[in-house]
C-alpha cells in the first residue's frame, strides 16, 4: 500500500487515469492509494498513449514510385520520367497513420506539375502540414541525355542517375536544393604512361557529384563539366569510326582520375551561383579487382577544397 504526500503529484493507476492529491481533509480512497489524514483525492482524466503512439523521432515513407517531370536545358516542359520518392519529417506529436497519408496528400497536390523545380516549394508544405521542425525529400530518377557520337555525329541517349534533394528546418528559412548525379567516363590508368612499352590505357572511372545552387542546375550541365574533363565521355553506341576514334583518345591523352577530379572541381568553385559542392570519383582499373576513389568537397563546414583518400 502507497502513502499519499501533502505536495500535489500523480499516482498512475492504469493507463489512462491519474489521481492528483492536494492538501485538505480526507474525502475519498481508491484501491491502491491510501490518503494520509490531511490530503484530498482529486480524480482527474489524463489522455496517455498507448504503447503503439509512442513519441517517434523521424517518420516518413521511402521507394515510392511517381511520375515527374524534370526540367531540362533542352526541354523546356520537362523530361517525363519515373522517380523514387523518400520523405521523412521529425515531428514531436504522438505518430499516427493520419501522418502517412499527409504525406501522400501533400504529394498528389502538385501532381499536375511536380517535378524536381518543385521540390522545394513541396518541403515547405510537409513542413506546414505535419508541424514538423524538419523535412527532407529525395527523388531518385533516371535521365536522359542525348548526345552526338564523335565522328558520324550519331545521336544516342545516355542514361544517368540523378537524386533532387530538399531541406528544410524551419518556415522562417529558405529550403536547400541539391542535385546528385552518377556520370560515367573514362580516365588514364595510373600505371600506364606514354614512355612504358604497354603506352596508355583507359580505366572507368565514375564521378558522384552533388552540387547545392541559388540557380537551377540542369542535369546537362553537370554531365556536360564532367565529359569536358574526361580522356572520352561515354555513350551508349558507337560506331567503327567512333570506337576508333575513343582508342585513339584512350592511347594519346594522358589524363589520370586525379586530374579530372581536379579539374571539374576547379570548374565548379568558379560558378557564382553553386554554394556548395562534392565532388567523389570511383575507378575500376582492369587490373584490379576492386575499386579506388578519390573525394574532395567544399560547403559552409569546409571552406578550401581538401582531398580525401
């Protein structure tokens, strides 16, 4: 048997009520509870989650296919594409279904526009429509590049990887933007040189890069830095002329992972308008049966550009 205080407290008696104990006479004992003289029972209702509403940190939904639309240089209404969709909220309420479909709600609100230009504007109604002090959206989608080949000036289509990124923390503040891309290319081996009997060779070298702008980036204009940089770009066909062409290239210019790296990094520092930036390149050397990488960065935590290894 408990003893009851003369200070005011809460004794849990199930999962739902309390019983609060202010100073005064003896009016009422309930089972469990044994008042001291002096002390009154006041029974008061009190809402407790059950153990399925816990208080949850981050809640969101991940891989949800959607039809986008992602705004091109060269197509002005937007490429139509499939993106896998992540959202996730921090909220400090009792988490309930009602917040999945907010989720969803939110999303079909801008279906007959939403794209990648979009996701900002969608980050700031997550955060209004949950009450949520954080928001973070990924699209995860394909694009498509059409590119000439070299010499016959064929056109192909290159396929990239793209990820569209928004932030928020709070209403008073401008949501970040950023977009990441995977883009293949060719690079210098590192133990090929010009003056070795073997000459040069190329390796497949893959660059993530990931850039937060003021300005809309197009997915073009990133694939664009990088093929600049490159021994040879890729592309998705060629022909006779074409693959002799990328040999030549191949065995003539000699152009390690460590100098593109460089270089489109330099290329990147110098765009007013890219606040900051990543840039992580991954190589497979045909000698080799596991991959190399190179990193370097620069954002509002790292001011000069470093080099990881």
């Amino acid at each position: 048997m408990r003893h009851c205080g003369f200070t005011d407290f809460a004794a849990k008696l199930d999962s739902t009520e309390y019983f609060v104990m202010r100073s005064g006479s003896a009016t009422q004992q309930s089972p469990g509870v044994q008042l001291l003289q002096g002390s009154t029972a006041e029974k008061v209702k009190v809402v407790v989650m059950s153990s399925n509403k816990r208080f949850m940190v981050d809640v969101g939904i991940r891989d949800l296919p959607f039809p986008i639309r992602v705004r091109s240089r060269e197509n002005p209404d937007g490429q139509p594409t499939v993106a896998s969709i992540d959202i996730s909220a921090r909220i400090m309420q009792r988490f309930e279904a009602s917040w999945i479909d907010a989720f969803i709600r939110v999303l079909h609100r801008h279906k007959g526009h939403i794209g990648t230009e979009w996701v900002t504007q969608n980050v700031e109604d997550y955060l209004d429509e949950l009450n949520a002090s954080k928001v973070r959206l990924d699209f995860t989608f394909p694009f498509f590049v059409e590119k000439l080949t070299p010499v016959s000036q064929e056109v192909c289509l290159v396929r990239y990887q793209c990820t569209r990124s928004a932030k928020l923390f709070s209403a008073h503040e401008k949501p970040s933007s950023h977009l990441r891309m995977e883009i293949p290319c060719i690079t210098t081996y590192p133990a090929s040189s010009l003056s070795l009997s073997g000459g040069l060779f190329g390796q497949l070298s893959v660059f993530d890069i990931e850039v937060e702008s003021d300005d809309i980036m197009y997915p073009e204009d990133v694939v664009d830095i990088v093929d600049r940089h490159a021994v040879a770009p890729l592309y998705s066909y060629l022909t006779d002329v074409d693959q002799t062409y990328i040999i030549d290239q191949v065995h003539s210019i000699e152009k390690t992972s460590v100098v593109v790296t460089d270089e489109v990094k330099n290329e990147l520092a110098h765009e007013a308008a890219i606040k900051s930036y990543s840039v992580r390149c991954a190589n497979f050397g045909m000698l080799r049966p596991y991959s190399t990488f190179l990193a370097t960065e620069k954002n509002k935590w790292v001011p000069d550009s470093g080099w990881e290894a």
